[in-house]
C-alpha cells in the first residue's frame, strides 16, 4: 500500500505541485539579485529529484511487498504446512 501511495504522490507531485512551489522556492530564495546557481539546485531537487526519488522508493516497496509474499508462500510449500487458519467466533 504503501508504494502505490508512493506512486500515486510522484504522479499528483507532478502534474499539480512541482511547478508552483518550483517557482515559489525561486522567488523566495533568489530576492536581490539573480544566482545561476541557486536556481540549478533548486531545479535539480525540486524538479528531477523529487520525482524520481518518490517513484523509485514507490517501486521498491512494491517490490520489496511482492518478494516478501513470495517468500512466505515457497516457505511454507517447502515446509509442507498449511497456513493455519483461525476459526472466527469460536472460543
């Protein structure tokens, strides 16, 4: 769940938020006088890393999601147990 929230945040992030607070963050830290430099850091986190980092981390947790069942599912067919299922209601 946690990666498909991931994945969802990276796709809202950006279509409706990288731009605007892209632009805010320009304003609000180059006041005086324009810094080249300021502004390519500020692009490089806020415009290409942001993203990227959110949907690799998102992959990686459904990844990661996705390998953990299938661990649990080939141990216990190699251990020959089935799962134990809990009766519901019944003390």
């Amino acid at each position: 769940m946690v990666g498909f929230a991931l994945l969802l945040l990276a796709f809202e992030y950006g279509k409706h938020i990288q731009e605007p607070l892209l632009e805010q963050t320009k304003q609000s830290l180059i006041t005086e006088r324009y810094s080249a430099r300021i502004e390519n850091v500020i692009t490089l986190g806020i415009g290409r890393a942001a993203p990227l980092g959110l949907q690799v981390i998102g992959v990686s947790c459904i990844s990661l999601g996705v390998l953990m069942g299938l661990r649990n599912i080939l141990r216990s067919v190699i251990n020959k147990k089935p799962h134990k299922v809990k009766p519901v209601g019944i003390h």
